[in-house]
C-alpha cells in the first residue's frame, strides 16, 4: 500500500517498496482511503515462490524518545520452504491507483522472461530491473 502521509522521509522511513516490489508510486491524488490520505496498493504474487502464510496481527510498544511509550498493530507474515524447482516463471500484478511499480526478479525466484499477469484500475508501468525489460498495462 502506497499512503505518501504515512511517510516520514527525515527518518529514512518511505513507504515505496515491499518484499520483492519496489518504486511504487500513486496514479492520481484524488483516490483516497477513508482519512482522506491519497493511496494506492500494488501485490505481486509469485508463482515460484514458497507459500505465504498469510498476514498474521501482532501489537508491540516503541519505547524511547521524548513521546513517551507508543504501541502500535502489526502484521507479519512467514513463507514455507522453497521448492525444488519453479512452479511457473510468472507473476501476477493487481494494481490499484498505481503508476509505477518495479519486481526483483531474483528475489521473487523467477526470470527476466517472466510473464506478467497485470490486472490494474488504470496505466501502471512495471519495471524488471536488472532485465531491460518494462512492462506497461491498463
């Protein structure tokens, strides 16, 4: 999820990649979540990859600072072992209000020859950096 209001750049905290996605930016300011803060999503499901074991919620306090203790709601998430041999060399990409987005393709375990599956809501731009290759949809 892209919410630029959630970033705070003077702490090196910028909420533009995850996992293996990277370079993500918004489409259009006017697509906004309930607070009013301009947003986009980008998932990117590989299908070489091991198996996610879903968003589990988890809770835990900051501690330090002059603000005092601060909890916090977060998610993780684990992945099964790799399997010996790729399932696919694909990937599927649904975006929502997303211009840009790039996809490691090593760290995803599959190919610059990957074939993209891109369902989005309108022009996205997929870069697989280290490949020459870029990818536009929508």
């Amino acid at each position: 999820m892209v919410d630029a209001a959630r970033d705070r750049p003077s702490f090196g905290i910028v909420g533009d990649h995850a996992y293996w996605v990277s370079g993500l930016t918004l489409r259009s300011q006017s697509h906004t979540a309930s607070n009013g803060d301009p947003e986009g999503q980008v998932d990117v499901f590989s299908h070489a990859d091991p198996a996610p074991s879903g968003s589990q919620p988890g809770t835990g306090t900051l501690t330090g600072g002059n603000m005092g203790p601060l909890t916090y709601a977060s998610l993780a998430q684990t992945w099964g072992s790799i399997p010996p041999a790729p399932a696919a060399d694909s990937l599927d990409v649904n975006a929502t209000n997303s211009a840009t987005a790039a996809v490691g393709v090593t760290r995803a375990h599959v190919g610059c020859n990957v074939a993209l599956n891109i369902t989005t809501d309108g022009p996205i731009m997929v870069t697989l950096p280290g490949c020459n290759r870029t990818v536009q949809a929508g």
